[in-house]
C-alpha cells in the first residue's frame, strides 16, 4: 500500500510542477504590412509567356455622302422625283419576293449601305381588283416582306418604315394586266438623308 500511496504522490507532484510553471507571454502574430500610399505604384504584374492576342471585328461604318456625288447632294424631292431605289414588283394576290424582286431589293440594299444616313419609307401597293380592306392588309404584307428581306442583307431595321396604300395610288391607272402589273409593287421613298 506504500507502494501505491508513493506512486500517486508522486504523480500529484508531477501535476503540481507542470501545472504552476512559469507562463510565458503569447508570441504575436506578424501583420500584413499596411496598404501601400496612392502615390506609390502597384508591383508590376508578371510578365506574360505570349504576347496577347489582338481580336479585330470588322464592325460596319455608316457610309459617308461623297463631297461630289451626283446622287447624295440632291434634294429629297429630286431623289424621290428620280428615284435611284427601285421598285420590286408582286404577283397577284402574293406577297413573297420571286428572284427579280431579290435582285431589285438586294440592288436598293446596295445603295442603302452607301447612303448610310438615308432613311425610307417602303410602300406597299395593290392593283384596283380586290376590297379596300384586302388591299390594305395585301399592301402590308409585301412592304413588310421587302422590309424583312432589307434587314436580312443588313440594312438596320430603325432606318426603314413601312405603309400600306392598297389601292388608292396606282402607278399605272390602266385597267388591264399589263397595268396592273405595274401597281402591285412595293415603292421606296427616302425619307431623310
């Protein structure tokens, strides 16, 4: 039992020692340093292994008026008078564009992009046969259709409006095929320049 009573006091001793030892002070943690001052610059960034690479995008720059251009400088009256945007032409009762009417449409887009500033109003017309109301709704259609056709070759569609005239303003007052024809159409008219 001696044994045992020196064992645990010896053991508390040990307690006793480690647990009253001296304490020392906690050791500080570094702190960043402090923010550099404004006038002195950021550390360079490291250098690159490959040059950056340039991207181009070719991005489209309106058309300017040519100083001598015998079609820019015009009035709006003489240019609507003239007319160097055509009409694009429709069979009866349709209002898709054929081939011809792609090639009129797609030469209108041309001088179009040349004439950046060039704002039109597409008409669309009818022949005499037929109600007011189908006419109107007829007229519609193809100026909307040769609009559609305008933007899908690039044209930006906030420089074209359109109307529908139906039947009131033939280009041709003729009362046979050959004349009518002629009036079922859809017209350019510039607008502003």
């Amino acid at each position: 039992m001696r044994l045992k009573l020196t064992i645990v006091a010896f053991v508390a001793l040990a307690a006793m020692a480690s647990g009253c030892g001296k304490k020392t002070a906690p050791v500080p943690i570094p702190q960043p340093p402090p923010p550099a001052a404004n006038n002195i610059p950021p550390p360079a960034p490291p250098p690159l292994t490959q040059p950056p690479r340039t991207v181009t995008e070719d991005l489209p720059v309106p058309a300017q008026p040519i100083a001598d251009d015998a079609i820019g400088n015009k009035p709006l009256d003489d240019l609507n008078r003239e007319s160097p945007l055509k009409p694009a032409f429709f069979p009866l009762d349709g209002d898709d564009l054929d081939d011809v009417a792609k090639v009129v449409v797609s030469s209108n887009a041309d001088l179009l992009r040349k004439y950046g500033t060039w704002v039109v109003t597409i008409e669309g017309h009818c022949d005499e046969r037929g109600t007011a109301e189908y006419n109107l709704g007829l007229g519609e259609r193809r100026a909307l259709a040769v609009k559609t056709y305008l933007v899908s070759l690039g044209i930006s569609p906030d420089r074209l409006r359109t109307v529908s005239y139906g039947k009131e303003f033939p280009f041709d007052p003729g009362h046979s095929e050959d004349s009518w024809s002629k009036n079922r159409r859809a017209q350019f008219v510039i607008t502003s320049k």
